[in-house]
C-alpha cells in the first residue's frame, strides 16, 4: 500500500497517525494492541485529525529509536516491519505490525496483566482477564467449547 492510500483512510482499527514521539507509551500501546488483534499501521510523521504530513527531522534517529523501544518493552516481543517513506521534501515512518500467533502480547513496564492491549475502533483498550483468555484460546488455536471445564 502507497502513503498516498494510507493517507486517504481515517484513523481506525489497523490504522493510527502520531505527529511525533512525543511519549514512547501510547506508541507501546499500539503495537500491544495490533499485535493482538488484526494488525496495523503506526504511521509517524502525521497530524492525528487532520492527516497533513508534517514529516519526522531525523527519521533514521526515530527508526532506531522506536525498534529500540518494541524489543526492549514488549513482551513476548514483537517484530514490527518499520519504513521510512518519503513524501515530498520530507519523510514519514511507518510501523507495520502484524497480528501475532504469540499473543496476548503485553507493555513489559504494566505487566502481563495490565499491560495487555486490544484494538477498538480507533482506540487502544485495557484487555480485561476474559479478553486475555480469549487471546490465549486464539493464540492456542483453541475453541472456547475445547477448554476443560
């Protein structure tokens, strides 16, 4: 997919723009998020409700940064494909994550319990104990009617 096609779709349930890292713990949680559930794009270098492209000064700093951030705060870790994509005089970075077999993926810093992250909308949502059985059954390849009573 071209920038150009990111760049006509609203923010949704595979799909989140960040001006900036400005945090590293909203972009965590995104990556939690997608990972555990359908997958996504985090696309930075990018206004959240107007989609200008205002571009990233030093994308290869960000790059090395944000693969940083992912191996060291992420557990079990998660091998997002990151993309520096060039717009105009500027470019943008791209953070592809795919939906993962290992899941429930979790922030290391909240821990396995309250780090675990689904994707709703367009909004990263605290999974609950039920949701984090859920992800272990998917992750198993297990129906809910195949679990011991």
């Amino acid at each position: 997919m071209t920038l150009e096609e990111i760049l006509r779709q609203p923010e949704g349930k595979t799909l989140e723009f960040k001006r900036e890292l400005s945090s590293a713990e909203p972009f965590l949680k995104a990556v939690v998020a997608f990972a555990n559930t359908a997958g996504g794009i985090v696309l930075f270098g990018v206004e959240d409700r107007t989609r200008r492209v205002v571009g990233i000064k030093e994308p290869l700093a960000i790059e090395a940064r944000l693969a940083n951030l992912v191996s060291d705060a992420i557990r079990p870790r998660v091998a997002p494909d990151i993309e520096l994509m060039p717009w105009r005089k500027t470019q943008v970075v791209a953070v592809r994550v795919c939906p993962s077999p290992l899941r429930p993926h979790y922030v290391k810093a909240l821990g396995p319990e309250q780090g675990v992250f689904v994707r709703v909308g367009s909004s990263n949502r605290a999974a609950d104990r039920s949701m984090i059985e859920e992800l272990r059954r998917l992750a198993g390849s297990r129906a809910f009617d195949e679990d011991p009573m």
